[in-house]
C-alpha cells in the first residue's frame, strides 16, 4: 500500500518529469490489472448466482405451464421483498471493510462483519414472515389464486434461504474488500453443480416437486456459505482480519444501521422500478404479449447486468481501499479506468445484443409476435445496458465513498420522479406499448447516471480520504475475543 502511495505522489514530482508520462502510464496499467483481477472472478460469481436461481426455475417448468408460473412468481416476489434488501444492507460493508482494511485496521474487518450478520439475521425474520404469507398477498393485490397457492409453496420453502443469504453477502463482501475473490469463485463453482445435482434428485427422484427445486435452492445457498465459513476459518488469507467473535461486535449498531438502510433504500428503488414496470406492462392493450417481452428484456438485461456488477463491485472494494489508505489521487484513477471499461463493455455487449436481436427471442419462444418484437427491443435494451454500465460503476464508487445517502435520493429522484412518470407517459399517453415503458427506464438509468457522475467529477478527493480517515479511526476498538 506504502508503494502505491508513493508511486502516486510521484506524479507531481518535479524529479522525475522526463518520465512523466511513462510512469503514469505504468501506473494506469496496473490500475487496469487490478480491476480486472478483481471484477472478472466477481462476473463469474454473479453469473453462477444468478445460474442457481435459473436451474431451479428450469427444474420447475419440466412440471408444468402452472409449477413454472408459481415458482417465477415466487422467486420475483422474494427478491423484492427480501433478497434485495439483504443485499443492500450488507452493501454497508462494502465501505466499512473496503476503508478499514485500506486503513490497516484489519482486526475491525470481522467487527464490521459480525454486526452486519447481526443485524441482517434479525431483519430476515419480518421478510420470512412475508415469505410464509406470499399466497396471501399475492390474491391480496389481485393475483391469480392458482399461481398464488403454487407460489406461497414455494416461497415457504425459500424461508431458510433467505437466513443462508443474509450471512452468505456478509462473508462475500468481507472477502471481497481484501481483494480474495478467487475462492468465491471456486465455492459458486461447485455450488452450483452441486446445485443441478440436488435439483434433480429432489425434483425427480423423491419426487418432490416445485418444493424440491426450493428446497435445493435453500441447501446450495447454505452450502456455499459453509465453503466460506471454511476458507476463512482454516485458510491463513484471513488470519489478521477475522480473529473470532467478539462481543464489540454488538456496540456501535446504530451507527451500522445509519449507513444500511440508506444502503437498503438505494439498491431497492432500482429493484423495484423495473419490477413496477413489468406489472405495468400487464395494464397495455395486448397484456400476455407485452408482458412476455418485457420480462424476456428484464431477464436478459439482468444476464448482461453481471458484467456491469462484477466491475461495480471491483471499483467498490478499489476506491474505499484507497481512500482508507489516504491515497485519493489513486481513488481518483480508479474510478476513471472503471468508467473506461464498463463503456468498453457496454459497447462490445451492445454490438454483440444489436447482431443477435433477430434470434435471440426464439430462446424464449416459438411464437413469431415475441421473436419479432422481441428484436425491435433489443437495440433500446444495448443503449439501457451501456448507459446502465456507467451509472452501476458510478454507483460503486459511491458504495466504496460512503455516499449511500446521496445515493438513495438521486435513485428516488431517477427512478420515481423521472423512469415510472416517463414510462407510463409513452406506454399509455402516447401509446408506445412495451417500447415506450422500456424507454421511460432508459431516462431514469441517464438521469441517474448523470447526477452521479456531476458528484463524483465534483468530489474533493482529498477531503474523501479525510472523511474516510475519520469514519475508520472512530470506529476502531481492541478486540476482545469470547470464542
């Protein structure tokens, strides 16, 4: 950490000006390197994460047109009411651990993690209450209750998942922020082969149904926590930054929560705006085919999302280690070489979307009306995930920053004031349909992207690492160890 200071410092050193411009370009290359090594295994978790979810609901609809129904209705439900807000709870420590550990404080590291444990454990009880009642909501609002009974089955046997994952991101973000994320690859790895395993014995060998494929989902998210578990008790990786439990861990919540739930507020809103987006698409005059489409969008929009978050994430753990080891100009770099590649990713992925978009509905459906509106959407889904890319990445930066707060109200402001308002003014004013509603997402992805990016060009640096100095030292407390 000490050289990287210094090679930073070196910059403005009137020493060394004929090799200006090479030392500055070494040091961007291995900013580069750095973030590559970081966010390529952070993509490749994603994407086995999000394959777990996709192998469950695959199993499911070998059962039948209502089991699969049930069990998407399900899975949806439970992100929006529970699994996001664990995520962006634990996004909390995405600061606190990134700054200590930046800070070499590495003993607060476990602190941070065993509060956040604490605390996500006890919001999960409220949301499995709400997973033990999803059929009753869900004819609540209007839903069918065929598809609501199916889906109250299989949310009930999601309950213990929703305990495995409020752990399982603490432990993902306590080992992110000390740059160890090759062995949560290789844990997601054999997650999920294990996982298509399980599945098929628990679907179709004791026969158990959509309640095997929930119940598998729920054993794989606890066995990739107990790999975890393992790594960072028996590994050495960890041996300064997690020295067992401690009671410290239970003073200073409030202060944890301060930053959670503005953390919580933030990730939500977005959640949210596009779940709200495809219950509208329900109200269009053609609802079965507008729905199809949109969720086909949104499922494929979330698939190439895993880019985006894996390189989110990098900056996330890059800019609050740097900013813990009062090193801001390097802060600085490391946003602008991220914005550099998530728009290198964003136009790859968006030639790649544009060239396959006659195709690429026939994945999904044999009829013709999807396939083919399905490519008239796709060159607007390339421009919502470029756009979406540099607003993620610049959401990172403010995770690793601190600025949850600011974060919440520019989404608030982005997604509600500005995404929904559009999207129904082109989908039922001006009669755009599904098209219209996508666009309305695409000025709320801009207007958030923007405003952040006005912040962070505005951001005092110097005055971050302060901030960052300041939130680390006061937090710091000796340990003391009861188990």
């Amino acid at each position: 950490m000490m050289e990287k200071k210094e090679e930073t410092c070196s910059l403005n050193s009137p020493l060394i000006s004929p090799n200006r411009e090479e030392n500055k370009a070494e040091i961007i290359i291995e900013e580069v390197k750095k973030q590559l090594w970081l966010s390529g295994p952070l993509i490749t978790v994603n994407l086995l994460h999000f394959c777990i979810q996709l192998i469950s609901v695959m199993f499911v609809g070998h059962l039948g047109e209502l089991s699969l129904s049930g069990a998407s209705m399900a899975t949806s439900f439970a992100t929006v009411t529970g699994f996001s807000l664990l995520m962006g709870m634990a996004s909390a420590l995405d600061t606190l651990c990134g700054q200590s550990y930046g800070a070499k404080q590495y003993h607060m590291l476990g602190i941070h993690m065993q509060r956040g444990m604490f605390i996500l454990l006890l919001v999960s009880i409220p949301l499995a209450f709400a997973l033990a009642n999803t059929c009753r909501i869900l004819i609540f609002v209007g839903q069918d209750p065929e598809i609501s009974a199916q889906a109250g089955v299989y949310a009930g046997y999601m309950i213990p998942c929703l305990f495995g994952y409020a752990l399982l991101q603490c432990y993902v973000r306590f080992l992110q922020t000390q740059n160890i994320v090759f062995p949560m690859m290789v844990s997601s790895a054999m997650t999920a082969l294990m996982h298509f395993l399980v599945c098929w014995v628990l679907v179709f060998k004791v026969g158990l149904g959509n309640k095997g494929a929930a119940i598998a989902t729920s054993i794989s998210c606890w066995i990739n926590l107990t790999f975890l578990v393992l790594y960072v008790k028996y590994s050495g990786k960890c041996e300064r930054t997690w020295t067992g439990f401690s009671k410290e861990a239970l003073h200073d919540i409030l202060n944890f929560i301060r930053l959670a739930i503005p953390s919580a507020i933030m990730v939500c809103l977005e959640v949210w705006s596009f779940e709200l987006v495809v219950l509208l698409s329900g109200l269009l005059p053609n609802p079965k085919l507008e729905t199809s489409v949109l969720s086909i969008c949104l499922n494929t929009g979330s698939l190439v999302s895993m880019i985006s978050s894996g390189l989110s994430s990098a900056v996330s753990t890059r800019v609050s280690n740097e900013l813990g080891a009062d090193n801001p100009q390097a802060a600085r770099l490391a946003v602008k070489v991220a914005l550099v590649l998530a728009a290198s990713q964003g136009i790859l992925i968006g030639a790649i979307m544009i060239l396959v978009r006659n195709i690429w509905g026939s994945a999904y459906s044999t009829e013709k009306e999807v396939v083919d509106y399905v490519a008239l959407m796709m060159p607007i889904l390339a421009v919502s995930n470029f756009i979406g890319g540099l607003q993620v990445v610049l959401s990172g930066t403010a995770r690793g920053c601190g600025w949850q707060k600011i974060g919440a109200y520019v989404n608030l402001g982005s997604y509600y004031l500005v995404g929904i308002p559009s999207a129904v003014l082109l989908a039922f004013v001006l009669h755009a349909g599904g098209k219209g509603l996508w666009v309305g997402m695409v000025c709320a992805l801009f207007v958030q992207g923007f405003s952040l990016l006005i912040i962070t060009v505005r951001t005092n640096w110097e005055q971050e690492a302060k901030r960052a100095s300041e939130r680390v030292y006061d937090a710091a407390i000796p340990v003391t160890i009861v188990s």
